[in-house]
C-alpha cells in the first residue's frame, strides 16, 4: 500500500467544502478527500502546532488509546464505495493488532496527533487520484476509462466531482505550511 502525506487543506470556491489533498510519497499522485469543517479545523489546528486550552475530540480518542495500553499504529484509507472514502486506524493493543473502521478525516485528525504513517489502498489511488505535471497541473491520461477495468461508468460518473474540483486545483499557491484553508 503506497504511503501518503497530508500535502494542503483546501477550500472548494464551488461550494465552500474543504478538500485535503493527499500526496503519495515517492510519486506525484494527488487524492483529495472532500471532509468537514470541524475535522478540517481539527488536523490544521496540529498541523500548525496551535494550541488549544483543552483537548479537542481527536486529542480525547488518542489519550484514550494510549491510557487503555494502545498504541496506534498507522491509518489508511482502504476503498472508495460510491464516492465515499473508507479508512481504518490500525491499533496495537496487548500484541494483537486491531483494524477500526472510520472516516478518513477522523482517521487523519489521528494521524496527525499520533504521527503515524499514512496509506492508501493502490486501487483507491487509481479511481480516485490525479497526477501533476511539474507545472502543478493535471495530466490527463485518454486511456484512464479502459485502463481501470474495476471502475464501472456509474462510478466514473460518480467520481465526477473529484475530477470538477481538480480541475481547479492548483498546488502552488499554498503558504510554506502547506495550508490553504
């Protein structure tokens, strides 16, 4: 499972939702994941080291983990089922290790906190990723439809919106943080 790093937090100036976009490690495949303003607010407020006077909910599930004899281990996103995201935080708990369904935003509000891996699923990278030229912008490949056999036309039409936004997208004007919120 390719590795990932949170690259940007964006907001989509279509309707005002905020898009993390996810980038692999050793290549430069982009997966934005559309998620909600609080878990949005959630990884940035870690992201940019702020400070908050008491934990935030991400901050409660981490200390839970770690006061029960946890330890997290790593998050991925495992599947894109009718564009909708499916993540799991992977714990450690009394040497066995247990997979725990989430959203991916919960999941990457996690990782942030307990600076663990990230990972994404090869056949979610390949329905749902977009590939950057050195200029920042998407190339498009004619072929991606009969190259990805897994991908039915209803899902393709699904993932519309994902290609709408990337269309939009342009990663060089974050901040030297990363965040674009």
């Amino acid at each position: 499972m390719p590795e990932v790093v949170i690259d940007s937090i964006r907001v989509s100036m279509a309707n005002y939702q905020r898009v993390i976009i996810l980038k692999e490690k050793d290549a430069n495949r982009y997966l934005p994941i559309w998620i909600g303003p609080s878990e949005a607010d959630s990884i940035a407020v870690r992201l940019q080291d702020m400070s908050v006077p008491r934990p935030l909910t991400h901050d409660l599930l981490c200390n839970l983990v770690t006061s029960l004899g946890g330890v997290i281990e790593s998050i991925s996103v495992t599947d894109l089922q009718k564009d909708t995201f499916i993540a799991s935080i992977t714990l450690r708990v009394n040497e066995e290790t247990i997979d725990v369904d989430c959203r991916p935003s919960d999941a990457l509000a996690i990782a942030v906190r307990s600076q663990v891996a990230i990972f994404v699923e090869e056949s979610v990278l390949a329905k749902a990723s977009v590939i950057l030229d050195a200029d920042g912008n998407p190339v498009t490949d004619e072929n991606a439809e009969t190259e990805s056999p897994n991908i039915g036309a209803e899902e393709l039409r699904s993932l519309s919106a994902f290609a709408d936004f990337i269309e939009e997208l342009n990663l060089d004007d974050s901040d030297q943080d990363g965040m674009a919120v």
